[in-house]
C-alpha cells in the first residue's frame, strides 16, 4: 500500500490596487482548504489574521536582504 499526502501553499503578495483584507484573504484560503502561505511583507495585519486557522505562514526574505540575513543567525 502507497500513501502520499501533499498539502497546497500559496504565496501572498501584497502589491497591488484593491486588495481584499488579511481577514478576507485567510477566510478564502481556509474555503480552499489552503494551509500554507508565504508572505513577503513583514505586516502585522497579515500575521494576525491567521489566529486559530491552522495556516502555517512562512517569511519571505528579499533578495537584498539575503547577504545580511545569510550573515549570522542574530541577523536570522
């Protein structure tokens, strides 16, 4: 017997004209059984929204940050 399991992320970007709220967002995932998401923005309404949703949120780093973050694990 062969069992695999996969779960689905997404990533969530914050540039853009009319964009639905943290809160609208995490609801749409949670309705999509979506349980993780990379987010790129450091926003405390983005980090908050997730409370209780089992929604695993993982912090993209920019490109011109990698040097400083890669530098020492205080910077990480």
């Amino acid at each position: 017997m062969y069992v695999e399991s996969q779960s689905l992320g997404v990533c969530y970007g914050m540039l853009g004209n009319n964009l639905p709220s943290p809160f609208q967002v995490i609801s749409l995932y949670n309705s999509r059984n979506i349980r993780r998401v990379r987010v790129y923005d450091p926003n405390q309404d983005v980090f908050q929204a997730p409370r209780g949703s089992n929604i695993e949120l993982m912090l993209g780093v920019l490109n011109s940050e990698l040097k400083y973050v890669a530098s020492s694990r205080e910077n990480a």
